[in-house]
C-alpha cells in the first residue's frame, strides 16, 4: 500500500506555478526523503498533503483515500516550517492543546510519552519561548506524533540544529518507524543526515518530480570509487585515464577512480610510474553530489 | 502496515475536542482574565470618577462659557439610559448610552480577534486544520467562546456597575422600568453578543494572521451595529426584546458562521 499518492497535482499563487502536475509515490513505512532547492515546491507539496492549502487540480491520495477524508486527516501528524505553539505557554499546555485537539483519551500520559520519546521530558514546564531551536522542533515532533499517526510530513526538521541536536533527531526519526506503522516524509537541505535515515528519495524541481528512488537504487546509482591524492596530478590524471575506464578529479583534488579495481591495484600501478600517493580513501558518491549532479543535468 | 484502520470521530466528539482547546487555551491565556478584570473594574471606576466630579463648573478659557459637570445618579445608568417620563428618551442614541455596559461589545471584537488570529500567528492552525477536516468546528467553538466570554463580560460589568454605584452611594431605584425589565435588558444584550461575535469571527478568520486588520475592521464594521444597541437592548426591555435578539443571534450565527466555515474552507489556513 502507498502512503501517499499524487497524481498531476497542481497548485498556482496568482500568477505563480508553485506545483506543476507533480507526481508522487510514497510506499507506506518509508522514509522518504523529500529534496529540492528553495522555491521549489516542497513546502506547497506538504502543506496539500496535509489539507491546509487546495490542490487546483489532480489527484492527492492518503492510504488510498481522498486526502480530505476526515478519518484519514486525524492520523496525519504534521511538523511544517516551525511547530505551532503558544510562546507564553508551557510545552506541557501547548501539547495538552494538541492532544485536546486530537480528542485523546489519557491526553496526560500520552503527552508525556511523546515527550520522552524526542527526549524532553526533562523541559515539559519550560515555557515554549524558552527553548533552544533544538528543543522547539523536539516538541514539534513531539506534537505531530501525538495521535499516532500514520503519516508524518515534516518540513525541515534539521534547520538550525547543532550536531547533538541532529544526532538525538536522527535517532527519533528511527525510533518513530521502527514498529513499522509510520510514515515519514521529511524534507531538508541538509542531505548528509537525511542520507543517514531515509529508504526512499523524491527530487522535486520547479514543481515537478525530478525523480523518485530507494536508496538502494541510490546506492546503485552513486557508485563507490578510490580516490587517491598525489603529487603530478596531471600526469597521474592522465595515466589513470590510460589503464582505467571512469576517472575524474574532485573538488578537493582527489583522483577518482570508479573502476572496480583493488585500491592496492592503483596505487601499485601510480607508483611503478614514479608517482606517490599521499592520501588514498575508498568512498562513494554522496546524496549531495547525486543531487547537485541531477540539477546540473548530470543524470 | 496492513493493520492500518481508520475510524472517523463522531461529530459530537469532534466538536467537543475543539471546545476543549478553546476553554483550555481561554483558561491559560492572560487574554481573558486581563478582559474580564477591565469589564469588572471600568464601571467601577467610571461610576466613581463621574460621581467625584458632579457638580464641578468647567469654563470654556476662550468664550468664557461655564458648563456643570453632571454625574450619575442611579446606578442603572452604567446599564442603560434612564427612562424620562413617557419612557420617550428611553432608548436614545447618544454618546453617554454608549459609555456604559455597551463597551463590552467592543471589548469581546477585540478579544475575539485576537483569540483567533494567534491560533494563525502562532502556527497552531497547522495542527488544528491537519488533523480536522470539518472548519464547521473551528468555527462553531470560537462563536460559542465568544458569546460566553462576551455574556461573562456583561455580567462582571453588571456586577461592577452595582460596586461602583453602593461606592459612589447611587441610587438603586428602578424608575420607569422594573427589576424584570432590567433581567430582561441584561439577558437581551447576552443574546445579541451572539449578533455581534459571528460578525467577528467572520473578519478574524478572512484576515487571519493580521491581528489589526481584523480587530480595525471589527471595530469599523460593527460601529454602526454598536449604536444600535442601546436601542435594541433599553432598561425597559421586554420579552419581545429578548426574543427578537435571540432570535437575530441565531440568525446571524448561523448565516455568518457558514459564511466563516466557507472562508476557512477555501483559503489556504497557513
């Protein structure tokens, strides 16, 4: 079953095509990385996922429903650009009023569960205007996960975190799906760490899906290489493209070699032309360099 | 994921969960009790002040012209205007039978559009439109805070006015009206808050986010209704006053509040 489905969605802002007859497929349980550069119609995408904008035109489903349907919009959680909290409120109220909303029974528990599973437990009669950025989009989450919700759009969840803040959401994330039942569409520019959790990608340009992939299809699409920093780059540059038939310098002035070849191999092979290497490492291309290399018209 | 199952809430539940983030957001927001204290102390202090100044001659420094201040002298004139004999200037339009009980339905344009547009500046609406697909709730649970914040007004200014007036030593006496026609009168205006609040609703939920726009376009748009209160709603009212305001109360609820859901509706709420 897909999470979500969307069909030739199209929204316009007055003159402005923000979604151009995208296309989506969210399999139920993923997470599903959402990535496209600013304006690009991520946000839009979300919020008609979520029902708080009107599609002007095609097909938006949730669990194989319309996405208006009542019983299907109460199992969506939503974390989308800041979470909605009263400032002057504590994060208890402010999630009390979630779980008001939500017409939970045993509102009190299931606040405090939600809290100690993003870790803030600790900070429940903090006023909301005193948290760190970190902890504010903790509490978003927080929120979004208190109807148990089936589908779970968040909108750049990382921004402004430090790196303990990226590590204890990067472990919410997992234990969110790890029973299974979620759904977890998460957008954000910051594709290292989505890198480390999403199973599924949707790339989105100018409103209109770019593409769509597992990550093991992205792992079979970003290819592992040898690269190897030396001195004489050219002549090893040039050498390399002799015996080896994918090389290419990067940015940081490392010789890649995409062949699948044994690393000693190479480095053998340089050597016996007189050419040293002074740094070797086995890697393999990043999301970041898929992303950047798909918007540049690379793939 | 097979185990997946949707049950939809009734409409009953749906609308008592919206009810309940109302009344919990009412009872933890200053907003309220901050309204309620002013409708609670102004008639106090304007009772008072008006009394400490009766009497006092004001000269014009240019014409030269004196002018006797003159204050109240029953304490159901915070309420309404004293009927003259006849009952003729029972229900006059002038500005003092607008500085009296009839401020709170200023009062509660303000509070309800600044009740209503922080669930938007705050982003909260995101929560609320995610998970509830009905507006209809959204909409039927701020007109009724509304109405009963407003009626808790009227009935604290009430409540002040009868302060004010045993501190300034006032009259009690009803001349021209009974003490039927006065719970008739306050019950009235409790029932055309439920005139006034949809009007609110409706601007507050069309400017959202933008407090001002709503509470100026509350305070614009209900200016005329305003003046007509002490008109609808004199000391002397009846129960055909009563009626009427109920039943324009329901009307306009009811109408307005379609009109509201159908904002909600068709705009996006974030």
């Amino acid at each position: 079953m897909n999470a979500v489905e969307i069909r030739g969605a199209v929204k316009r802002f007055g003159e402005k095509t923000a979604v151009a007859g995208l296309d989506m497929t969210v399999p139920a349980g993923a997470i599903y990385g959402f990535i496209g550069e600013n304006g690009s119609g991520k946000s839009t995408t979300e919020k008609m996922i979520c029902g708080l904008i009107k599609k002007d035109a095609g097909e938006i489903r949730l669990f194989g429903r319309d996405y208006t349907d009542e019983a299907v919009r109460e199992r969506v959680g939503v974390l989308i650009e800041a979470p909605g909290c009263f400032p002057s409120l504590s994060v208890f109220d402010n999630m009390m009023l979630a779980a008001d909303n939500l017409g939970l029974e045993d509102a009190e528990a299931k606040v405090i569960e939600m809290l100690k599973l993003v870790r803030m437990e600790g900070a429940a009669g903090n006023k909301y205007k005193n948290c760190s950025l970190g902890m504010k989009q903790r509490v978003g989450i927080a929120m979004a996960l208190l109807g148990e919700p089936y589908l779970l759009v968040l909108d750049e969840p990382l921004n402004g975190l430090d790196a303990d803040g990226m590590r204890i959401m990067r472990e919410v994330f997992l234990d969110i799906v790890k029973d299974g039942t979620r759904t977890v569409i998460v957008s954000s520019h910051l594709l290292s760490e989505l890198q480390k959790v999403a199973t599924h990608y949707g790339i989105i340009r100018h409103g209109k899906m770019l593409d769509e992939m597992t990550a093991d299809e992205l792992d079979a699409d970003c290819p592992t290489y040898i690269g190897i920093r030396c001195e004489e780059r050219g002549r090893a540059r040039a050498l390399l493209g002799i015996k080896y038939s994918r090389t290419e310098e990067d940015e940081a002035g490392f010789l890649r070699v995409y062949d699948n070849v044994p690393t000693e191999d190479v480095v053998k092979y340089l050597f016996e032309a007189g050419i040293y290497a002074t740094e070797i490492k086995r890697d393999r291309i990043s999301l970041e360099e898929y992303y950047i290399d798909l918007m540049n018209g690379g793939r | 994921m097979e185990n997946i199952n949707f049950k939809k809430r009734t409409r009953s539940s749906s609308l008592k969960s919206m009810l309940s983030v109302d009344i919990r957001r009412a009872l933890k927001s200053r907003l309220v009790y901050i309204i309620l204290l002013i409708a609670l102390v102004t008639p106090v202090l304007m009772t008072v002040m008006m009394s400490m100044m009766d009497g006092t001659v004001s000269t014009d420094p240019q014409t030269g012209v004196q002018t006797v201040i003159h204050g109240p002298e029953n304490t159901w004139q915070q309420i309404g205007t004293l009927p003259t004999e006849g009952g003729a200037d029972a229900s006059g339009m002038d500005v003092m039978a607008m500085c009296n009980i009839n401020m709170a339905f200023m009062g509660i344009a303000v509070f309800v559009c600044l009740f209503i547009s922080d669930d938007f500046r705050s982003g909260f609406s995101k929560n609320l439109f995610t998970a509830r697909a009905r507006r209809g709730d959204y909409v039927i649970s701020k007109t009724l805070m509304g109405i009963s914040v407003g009626a808790l007004m009227l009935i604290l200014y009430f409540i002040g006015a009868i302060l004010g007036g045993a501190i300034a030593g006032l009259s009690f006496e009803t001349v021209g009206f009974s003490f039927a026609n006065l719970v008739l009168c306050m019950l009235a205006k409790i029932c055309l808050m439920a005139v006034f609040v949809p009007i609110f609703v409706l601007i507050s939920v069309a400017a959202k986010r933008t407090a001002w726009l709503s509470i100026v376009g509350s305070l614009g748009g209900g200016m005329l209704l305003f003046m007509t209160v002490s008109l609808i709603t004199p000391l002397t009212a009846t129960l055909l006053h009563t009626l009427l305001c109920l039943a324009g109360g329901v009307l306009f609820s009811v109408g307005l509040g379609f009109a509201s859901k159908s904002v909600l509706e068709n705009t996006a709420v974030v």
